[in-house]
C-alpha cells in the first residue's frame, strides 16, 4: 500500500548552557530515522527480568525479547525523559501466539505507584491463522480505569519482518506511528485534566504470558509446545528531552516549539488506515462511555466503520446495555481490558 508515508523531522538544537528541545513538522522525502541518530542497545536500554531469555546480537544493533515456560522478558531505557520522539523496529513471533503480549511503551509506574502515566504499543497474539492484533492507549494520574484503548488490524504480516513504531509525545498531543504512518493522533484538552501524561517517564520493552485477557477475552490460552516465542528489536531512536532521576528536574530548557502538526495529505492517509483497520475505539463505544470522553474527535466515517462490525458495541442499542467492561492487571501491574 504505497500511500503509506508519514515525513516528520524533530529537530535537536544546542545551545552553549543546555539543550534546547524543538518540535517541528515540515515535508521531507526521508523516513525519520534517516533525521535522527540509530544508538545501540547498551547505549539506550539496560536488561529488566527474563535473564538469559534476553540475547543481544550484532554488537547491540539486535535484541531478542523471548517468552518460554520458564519467564518472560524485557528492558527499559537508562534515562528518564519528558517528551519526545520514541521508535524501534519490531518483528513479531510467527506461528501460534495466542495470549503473548509484546509491549513497547513508556511509564514512570515505578516511581509513581498510584497515580502513573503512561503510553502504549501493544502486540496481542492470535491463534494460527489469525493475524496480530495491535493496541494502543494511554493514562495519566493513575486513571487506568478510564480506558482509552484502540485496537487494529495490521495491513502486513509483523511476523514476516521488521516494521518501525513510533511514539511522539509534546506537552500538547500524542502521536502513534506505524512505519512512519500516523495511525492516531491524541489532543490534549483543558478538560482532561490530569488524565494526559505529564510527568517524566521511562521506555520499556517486554513479551509476557497474558493467557487471561488478551486472545478473545482468555478463551485462548498461551501453548508452550509452540515455545520459545521471541520477539525482535532493532534500529531504537531516542529523541528527547532527558530527566534527573534525582532532582526530577529537566536536563533540557522549556520546549520551544511543540507543534507536532500532521500534515493535510498524511492526514488523508491516517483516515484511510483508521477507517480501513480500526477495530475497536473508546471514542465510539456505547456500552463503556455513554458520552464520548472529552479529547474525542468523532467522525461519521469511523462511527460507521466500526457500528458495522459490532452493532451492539458502536451501535445505538449499546447504550441500553449499560455497564462497563472489566480490566486486569498484568505482571507489568498495567491495567488492560478484557472484554476484547
């Protein structure tokens, strides 16, 4: 699908007493990571849990994340940073997935137990011959009970290769991106309040056994003859503004410019793919939200979208079921919606 295109360049500009962090969008014919340095994984990342389940290859330039019956595993970024341009190209476990989770996302969960933000990619697996599913979403201040999930179907196989995501945050929206493709775009609002993530996080990366929730609801479970299950990660950009762990204060001045606008024509392309992949969005669900959240943009075309593919959830006649789904708490202690 050659439509799929997003250039966006954030610009680093140095000054003499400290680095001064600058969003900018403007049209270029280069993918982003041509713009921005590709650092190694003991550069950028330091081990989680999963011991020897995960292998660095190729001199730091290849990670392998791999769940078995034994442990999952995963990594997390050595800074802190508030804001920024955030990417990593990922290939997905083939074959039978059916409960794997592999999540690339950012959170300060473990410095703010009760009132954590947060930003998230996440991969659920499938049974055999039904593709990955892949989720997005969002908290801030702890409110993990306010769900803000989107769920898609990929136009590719994300077992058969690499393919780059990306996450841009500013102190004014959150940008999802796949292989430079802006798929959701979330504007903050004065009426959010503290539910957008505001304070400095960290970046993960994990694959986990989610045999409760993530494949039709636990209806299938993870299998381990299929196991090892591994996840690989490459070409990791990190592009922000870093955070003293200990001051908690910013190592970057305010940021200038945060206007991380997409463009008229890479607008076109995220509409098609959300109006053509989304399955699932809190925005349109009846059942959960009786009145769209406040940063809701709707639109006619993905309302009818998704009310095709599940009357009873996006329809009008899920407002008379009332209610709210139910949410689990993972080992990453994330909350996650188990009624998909």
């Amino acid at each position: 699908m050659g439509w799929f295109h997003f250039p966006l360049v954030l610009l680093l500009l140095l000054s003499s007493s400290a680095m001064v962090f600058v969003l900018v969008c403007c049209s270029s014919s280069s993918s982003m990571n041509n713009n921005f340095p590709i650092i190694s994984f003991e550069d950028g990342y330091t081990p989680l849990f999963g011991d020897n389940n995960l292998i660095i290859h190729k001199d730091g330039k290849l990670v392998h994340l791999t769940l078995d019956q034994r442990t999952g595993s995963g990594f997390v970024s050595h800074e802190l940073y508030l804001h920024g341009y955030f990417s990593a190209k990922i290939k997905l476990p083939s074959d039978y997935t059916a409960g794997v989770v592999v999540a690339f996302y950012m959170s300060n969960g473990d410095m703010f137990k009760k009132n954590h933000d947060e930003i998230d990619f996440e991969f659920l697996g499938n049974i055999r011959g039904r593709n990955w599913r892949m989720q997005t979403n969002f908290y801030g201040n702890g409110s993990t009970k306010t769900g803000r999930e989107e769920r898609y179907n990929l136009w590719f196989d994300p077992s058969q290769d690499f393919h780059q995501y990306s996450i841009l945050w500013t102190d004014s929206k959150i940008i999802f991106y796949v292989d430079n493709v802006p798929i959701r775009e979330v504007k903050r609002t004065e009426s959010m309040g503290g539910d957008f993530p505001s304070k400095p996080m960290t970046l993960y990366a994990t694959i986990w056994d989610a045999s409760d929730w993530a494949t039709d609801g636990g209806k299938y479970r993870v299998n381990y003859k299929y196991a090892p299950y591994v996840a690989e990660f490459k070409d990791f950009v990190m592009h922000g503004c870093r955070v003293d762990p200990i001051e908690n204060v910013a190592m970057c001045n305010n940021v200038q410019n945060s206007r991380a606008n997409i463009m008229p024509k890479h607008r076109i392309e995220m509409e098609n793919f959300r109006n053509n992949h989304m399955t699932y969005s809190y925005c349109y669900d009846r059942v959960r939200y009786q009145v769209p959240l406040p940063e809701c943009v709707i639109s006619f075309q993905e309302a009818e979208a998704l009310r095709k593919l599940d009357p009873a959830t996006f329809g009008d006649g899920g407002r008379r079921r009332g209610g709210k789904r139910g949410h689990h708490q993972s080992k990453g202690g994330k909350a996650e919606d188990a009624s998909f």
